[in-house]
C-alpha cells in the first residue's frame, strides 16, 4: 500500500464514519427529528385525552342524574322518546330552525 493509498483510509474513512453516524443521530429512525415529531404527537393525544375525561366525567354526571332525580328523567323521556305527561302540549320543531 503505498502513502496516497494509507492516507486515503487514515483521513477518509473515519470522517466517512463519523459523518455517518452524524446522520443517524439527526435524521435516522431514532434521531433528534424523529423525537421531535413524537413529542408533538404525544401533546396532540394528551390534549385529546383531556378533552375525552372531561366529555366521560360529564356523561357520568348526566347518568347520575338520569338515575337519581325523576324530574331528570321525565324530561330525558319527553326529548328521546316524545313522552309528555297527560294535557301537555309538545312543540316540535324541524331541525336547524333558529
């Protein structure tokens, strides 16, 4: 091996090397973008699981009243299944009228 030949490998090869590994650090499968991207997903599913538990907790009120309070549960007939009670009038209304 002549001297071009060593200094060729000596020099090239580790900044090859080093350049490479430079690569995979910024831009590979685990790299400083990849975490980036990640961490904006994982804010983006915690504000939905936020907005999921308050929707779930508002719902276990509501259903804590429908089984508790039979003025709740009057009313809750009368919206879903048109149930009034004897001499009531009820209005219906098409939807989308203001």
């Amino acid at each position: 091996m002549d001297l071009l030949q060593r200094r060729l490998v000596w020099n090239v090869l580790p900044t090859v090397v080093v350049l490479g590994i430079l690569y995979l650090a910024v831009w590979g499968d685990n790299g400083l973008v990849r975490r980036g991207e990640l961490s904006a997903d994982l804010v983006k599913a915690e504000r939905r699981l936020e907005t999921i538990r308050r929707e779930n907790a508002s719902l276990e009120r509501e259903v804590a009243r429908l089984a508790d309070d039979p003025i709740t549960q009057r009313r809750a007939a009368a919206e879903e299944l048109l149930l009034v009670p004897a001499h009531s009038t009820l209005y219906r209304f098409p939807s989308g009228t203001p």
